[in-house]
C-alpha cells in the first residue's frame, strides 16, 4: 500500500539524498508502477512518486522518483 506525505517535495528529496545518496528521477522506472510513498506538497499540490530501489538480499541502495501528471 502507498503512503501519502504531505511535505514540500524538494526538501523531501534532499533528506533521502543525505540517507540514500542515490537518488533518480526515472519516468519510466517499473519501481514507479506501485510506488512506496507519495508526497504531496501542501502549497502547491504538486504530487510525487517515491520508490525504494532494492537488491535481492532487501539492501536498499537508491530511491527513484517521478513527478505525477
């Protein structure tokens, strides 16, 4: 199930980048079809999705996001 966070977008992105380090904009990423989160700005509406990319073992090893039309 999708979690939905009501943050500013750009700061949410940046925490990932500081506990992550690698962090995507992918469009088209299959990681994308049923996302992890999804941040909603609350001044803007602007919507995000957010996907954990993840190796065999469940090591988590970077975040790919897209914005949602």
């Amino acid at each position: 199930m999708t979690t939905v966070l009501k943050r500013d977008v750009g700061r949410f992105l940046k925490e990932m980048k500081v506990h992550y380090g690698d962090v995507w904009r992918m469009p088209s990423s299959k990681y994308l079809l049923q996302p992890d989160f999804v941040v909603v700005d609350p001044k803007t509406g602007k919507k995000t999705k957010v996907s954990f990319v993840s190796l065999d073992d469940g090591e988590v090893v970077g975040v790919v996001y897209d914005e949602m039309g």
